[in-house]
C-alpha cells in the first residue's frame, strides 16, 4: 500500500504516540510541581489537572503499536525483517509496562489525595507522605517513559537493518 491512505496511517502512528508519549510526560511534570508544593491541595492548576478521571489522552498511546503494526502490514513488507520495527517495539513495551503498572496506579492516588479534602486545617494533612510519594513515582515513571519514546523516535527514523 502506497499513497494518501498509508500516509494517514502513518500519521495516526505517530499521532497516538506524541499524544499519549506527551500526556505521560505531560503528568510528570504536573507530578514534579505537586511533589514541590507547599499546599498541594490549594493549587488550582493541580487540582484541575490530577481531577478524578482518566488521562484518555495517556491512554492514546497504547494504540500506537497497533497503528504501528497495521503500518507494518500495510507497506511493502520488507521491514518485517529489519531490525528496527521490533526495537521500536520493545521500547514501547517498557514504555507502557511503566506507565500502566507504576505511572497510572500512582496518579490515581495522587488525584484521590487531592480530591479528598479534609475538614480540619491542623498541622500537615494526613497522607501528605504518601502524596509525595506518588508523585515521585509519576515523575520518575514519566522520565524513563520519555526516554523509551526517545530511543523509540531515533530507531523509527534510522531504521537500522
């Protein structure tokens, strides 16, 4: 396949992988400024961000390898063999193993501890330890995320055989 069409789904690729790549990012950095906060649960813009819900935004980047492999399947075939389609794809795999299994659970704590307001205002609030601590696994979670879309984005653009 040639043309408009496998040019689309070369963008779509690359589309879900920014998005969801920059949302990880994106949370790390919110992470950093919450685990720096004085009074987390007085700052709007955390607040807003770390709302209860989920980043679908973060969650784009699971589609990228299937993008990535109807790309594969699509083209002329002769990358099956290369080497570079599958170091992208072990990037991804690490990429997405943190993200899921350490980066995600952490936000979820971390935007349960900034919606649960307590009434009292006496000395730190309960939990603050923990809230730094989940914020400290986003953002270090997020940092090697970014590496791995890094190496991912050299390799894509190399293609070593």
């Amino acid at each position: 396949m040639t043309g408009p069409g496998y040019d689309l789904l070369v963008g779509l690729h690359v589309l879900s992988a920014v998005i969801g790549f920059g949302a990880v990012g994106l949370s790390g950095t919110y992470a950093a400024s919450a685990r720096e906060a004085t009074e987390p649960r007085q700052d709007p813009a955390l607040r807003r961000y770390f709302h209860l819900s989920t980043n679908w935004a973060e969650r784009s980047l699971l589609v990228t390898p299937v993008l990535g492999a109807i790309v594969l399947c699509a083209g002329d075939r002769s990358a099956d063999s290369q080497a570079w389609p599958w170091i992208g794809l072990g990037c991804w795999v690490l990429a997405a193993s943190i993200a899921t299994g350490r980066c995600w659970p952490a936000e979820r704590r971390i935007q349960l501890w900034l919606a649960d307001l307590p009434d009292s205002a006496d000395g730190p609030p309960p939990g603050l330890g923990e809230f730094r601590d989940a914020c400290r696994v986003v953002q270090s979670g997020a940092s090697v995320v970014s590496l791995c879309f890094i190496a991912a984005v050299v390799v894509m653009i190399w293609q070593p055989r």
